[in-house]
C-alpha cells in the first residue's frame, strides 16, 4: 500500500507507444498543421481559418465537413489514410513516452504524453469534475470508431513528488522530464498564439520504466477533455479485453512543478435576446451596468469573490448580475450535493438560471459554449442573444469535488494550456 491509498498496481499506468506524426517536409509548417481541440475551435469562422492556413491541418480530420455525421466520418478515415498513403503522415520508428513542453514569455509547461489504461471511475485512478453531454460523446465515439485514432490527448493533471522549483530536484517522472529536455527535441514549432511547441521522444527501458514506477501510485484529474475520456471507456465497452482499446492518449502534467491556468467556460444563449433576460431577473438578481469589458471583469471578479456572479452581454453594454435571492436559490438548487457544489455559479447558473428563470433548455440549438470572453460577447452581439460570463473556479475546489466523486455542471472550467492538436497522434491499428 502507497502514501495515497491505493495498491501501486491500481494507480496511472502509462504505456509508450508508436506515434503517427506530420512528417515536416510534406507540409508548409508544423505551426500551420495544428489546431486548437476540437471543442475550442470556433465555427464556422475558426474552423476555415484553420482549413485554410494549410490543406494538411488536423482539423480535416478532427472536425471533417459532409452533409451527414456518417459521411463526416468515413471523409476523416479517407484522408486519413490519404495522408499515411502520401507520407504526409508517418508512425516513429518505435515506441516513445513523448515529452511535451509548451512556452509563452514566463509560462512553461511540460508534461509526459503516453497510452494510459483506462480504468473504472469506481476505481479513483482518473477523476473527472464535469458532467458530459451524450450527443457530443456519441460524436467522438462515432469518429473514433471509423477512424481507429486518438487524435487529441486528454490533459490530466496530478501531484508529483518533485519540487515546484530547481532548488527542490524532481524525481521519477519529474526527473526524465528534464534529462529529456536536455537534448535536441523532435521538432520545435511556434503557433499563431504565440506558444512555442516541443516534442521530444523518450525511448530508453530505464527511462520509460522510472517513470511508469512513479506514476504508479498515483491518481489524475480530468482537466480537459471529459467527453474524450468518456469516449474511450465507451468504445473500451465495445472492445472488452486486452488490446488497444483499453487505452488512450493522454498529457499528464505535475501541477506541483508546472501549475496550469485556470478559465471559465461561457455560455451564449443564442435565442434569448439580453432585455428579455435582465427582465426576467427583477427582484430575483441585483443587476448593474458596468462600462467597458475590462472593468466589467474586475467587476465580476470581485462580486464573485463574495457570492455568486454573472456578467450579461449582447447589447454593447455589460451588465453584472450578483446577489441571488436566496430563497430562489434554495428552492432550485439540488439539495442531494455538498456545500461547495451547490455555491458554485455553474450549479447556480443552469439550475436556477437556466431551468427556471430563463427556461432555456441545455441544447446546442439554445446555448453554446465558448471558452474565450470576446468571442462568447462576438457571437451573442452578432446572433441578438446573451452572453453569460463567467469567472474561474479555483483549482483546489475542482480537484476536492472530484475526489468525493462529485461531477460539476458541464463546461465548469477550462484548464490550459491545452495541448496543440496534430502534433503527435496514437493510432490503435499500428503496434
């Protein structure tokens, strides 16, 4: 038995495996074959903007274009196999981990990316915090399933061993993380936004086999990709037993040496226009207009600090909403879950917002979600809806809600950096 709890053999188990990369001289540029995950991805203006910058960018495959969902698949599996026919794509010689690193000025972040085996939530080996729609999942499935890849890796985060500085040395993973880093990476590349991207393969016995050994005992949160990770264990369900469906392609990062950012999800409420909304509030919501989007933020930030808070746009104003009735609020949110989920604005926003003052049904036709604020303003100005701004959970509240085993609302959070899509890939046919 470990520190943590558990038997050494019920902890992460990560596998290298052989990765299917761009081959570089086949494309304009490896920053021009990326994309963003699928689900952050803003369509249709994002989504041509990343078809164009290259006639190879991933998102042919991970977002495919056709008349129907069947259609959308089999087009990804023929490009797909296109693009490996072609050499455009090609599978490394032999089994890695893969060091990932990503940098933006003083941000640096690194990580192991590898095949993990998928385990039971029963289990409490990977923790998830979110909720997950069952349209999207059965997308991801249907997607996986024609094409036989994992295109993007889940981002998972855990608690190493390792100091959180170079005066604290880490160890296990931690520490081939950084002899990796030493040397001459696979490639290097710089996207769009600024990030610099580096990939380095980790294929020695001694290597791989220290940091399996650390990872062992230890536990994982979801910090994006949910509904990837419920995609997996649905398609494991599908192909039970030993083989490459009782994996998936997954970046675990240590947030005691590399902390990741923490950002809130936003919803646009696409056919209820902003005086209908803040009608529907009077004597539910203290409701106030605040100048422009900077100070409107600072605004929120600091009402959320005390309770729970919103920010509506879609007008050319923004308007704070803070101060619930607490009546209201008890009266709609669930009473079956603990304190800190029933306080959260996410909880408070679809139970009490929502599904009683606004009657807004949880369907992609009513509410898209959005994870960057000016886009989510863009888009409700641009469609006559509303935007609901929201402000960031504090990590440590996410992580101890995932250790009870309590999910929050869909889309609560958004954890970054999150890995660049396209630069390495697992495919479950190639050994």
């Amino acid at each position: 038995m470990t520190s943590s709890g558990r038997h050494a053999d019920n902890g992460l188990r990560l596998f290298p495996f052989r990765g299917v990369r761009y081959v570089p001289e086949r494309v304009g540029s490896l920053a021009a074959v990326t994309s963003p995950p699928y689900d952050v991805v803003v369509r249709p203006d994002g989504l041509l903007h990343l078809e164009s910058a290259d006639p190879h960018n991933i998102v042919r495959l991970i977002l495919p274009q056709a008349d129907t969902p069947a259609a959308r698949n089999e087009k990804a599996a023929a490009t797909l196999s296109d693009w490996l026919s072609d050499g455009i794509l090609a599978a490394d010689p032999e089994p890695a981990l893969y060091v990932y690193e990503q940098r933006d000025g003083g941000l640096l972040q690194r990580g192991l990316i590898g095949a993990l085996a998928l385990t039971t939530p029963e289990e409490g080996v990977v923790l998830p915090h979110e909720d997950v729609m069952a349209d999207i999942v059965a997308d991801r499935a249907a997607l996986m399933r024609t094409t036989a890849v994992n295109f993007e890796p889940l981002l998972l985060t855990y608690r190493g061993s390792g100091g959180a500085t170079e005066a604290k040395a880490p160890r296990g993973a931690g520490a081939v993380i950084e002899r990796t880093t030493a040397g001459p990476p696979l490639l290097a590349t710089t996207t769009e936004d600024g990030f610099s991207h580096r990939l380095w393969a980790v294929t020695d016995p001694a290597d791989i086999a220290e940091a399996q050994a650390d990872l062992a005992d230890r536990q994982a949160l979801i910090a994006d990709g949910h509904h990837r990770w419920a995609t997996y264990l649905r398609l494991h369900g599908e192909h039970p037993g030993p083989g490459p469906w009782g994996y998936g392609l997954v970046l675990l990062i240590d947030t005691v040496r590399y902390p990741l950012q923490v950002r809130a999800i936003h919803r646009v409420l696409r056919r209820l226009p902003v005086p209908e909304a803040l009608a529907a509030l009077h004597g539910a919501f203290r409701v106030r207009t605040i100048g422009g989007l900077p100070e409107a933020l600072t605004a929120l930030a600091q009402a959320a600090a005390a309770g729970n808070a919103f920010l509506l746009a879609g007008d050319g104003r923004f308007h704070l909403v803070d101060r619930p009735s607490e009546e209201l609020v008890a009266r709609t949110v669930p009473t079956d879950h603990p304190p800190a989920w029933r306080a959260l604005d996410a909880t408070v926003l679809h139970h009490t917002l929502l599904d009683t003052v606004w009657s807004v049904p949880d369907a992609p036709e009513h509410i898209t979600y959005i994870h960057a604020t000016d886009a989510a303003v863009e888009q409700a100005e641009r469609h006559g809806g509303t935007a609901v701004l929201l402000h960031p959970v504090r990590e440590e509240v996410v992580r101890e809600l995932a250790r009870q085993g309590v999910t929050m609302p869909r889309k609560s959070t958004s954890f970054g950096p999150k890995p660049a899509t396209g630069l390495v890939l697992r495919s479950l046919t190639i050994g």
